[in-house]
C-alpha cells in the first residue's frame, strides 16, 4: 500500500480528523487549524466559545532566538506563513496518543530541549497561557487545567463541551 493509498483510507475511516502523516495516525488532528484544513464554522459543534482557536506555544528559552545544532526544529526555526510545521501547530494529548496523558500538559517555558513537551501548548507568562477561542474571545488558562478539559478544548467535533476553567 503506498502512502497515498494509506492516507486516503485514513481520512475517510475516521471523519472526526484528519491525520497528519500516513504513518502516524497518533498525530490525528481533530482541531480547528491542521493539515489541510478547511473548517467552517457549523463543523465546530462542541461550540465555537468552547473551542481552542490558536494559542500560545510552549517553547524552551533557549530556542527563543537561536536555533541549536542538533535540535530536530520542532520549536522555533519556521516563520508564521512556512505552512503546516511544527513551530506553528501545538496538540493536546488523545487516547491515540504514543504520549503519556501529562506529557503534552500546557506548561510554562523552561530551560532544556525535552521532548515531547515542543508540542505542547504554553508560555513565557507566569501560571497561565493565552488562548483565542473560535467566537473570538481570549481567554487566561491555567497550566493547572485538567488533561481531560484540556484535550476537550482542543476538540473542535467530540460531544465534550468542557467549561473554560
């Protein structure tokens, strides 16, 4: 099977997301900006003020204005416009997920390159990150949110309206 076959299948067995590689599907996106997405609004039915838009990013200080040698760039080497990358895309932890539950927890940025948190959502701010949800609002979120609140945030279509904390 090649991969285009592979990734074809995927996208029409599961319609909740869209997987990112046809290879991993732990990396299934089912928010509202991934690869190739072209979400309207009535498709985000967990509700648009219960839905992450975009946010702020966790990445390590080190990265903030020099990429290192070694590091795979998954922090901050890409520009804004450079497309599907993973400077520019941060998930939440799924049950499909090769990550443990806490491992892609918001968190704030810390020294060290330590891998998986460079998919993680986050911040320089002290005790909460900034979240624009899909009604436009912006929204404080403490790195104490509930992996389950966070991940049911995340979703744009899973039946979870969780209230923002």
């Amino acid at each position: 099977m090649t991969y285009a076959q592979i990734d074809a299948a995927a996208k029409w067995t599961n319609t909740s997301c869209t997987p990112v590689g046809a290879v991993i599907p732990h990396y299934c996106q089912s928010g509202v900006i991934h690869y190739h997405s072209e979400i309207k609004l009535s498709k985000i039915t967990d509700g648009a003020s219960k839905t992450y838009l975009v946010g702020e990013k966790f990445l390590s200080p080190e990265l903030y204005e020099v990429w290192l040698a070694g590091n795979q760039g998954y922090g901050d080497d890409q520009g804004p416009y450079a497309g599907y990358e993973w400077d520019n895309h941060r998930v939440a932890w799924s049950p499909q997920s090769a990550y443990a539950k806490d491992d892609l927890l918001p968190r704030q940025d810390f020294g060290g390159i330590v891998f998986p948190n460079d998919f993680a959502f986050g911040s320089a701010h002290a005790g909460s990150m900034q979240m624009a949800m899909c009604d436009g609002s912006v929204q404080s979120l403490s790195y104490d949110i509930d992996s389950d609140t966070h991940r049911y945030l995340a979703v744009r279509n899973d039946g979870q309206t969780a209230a923002l904390p």
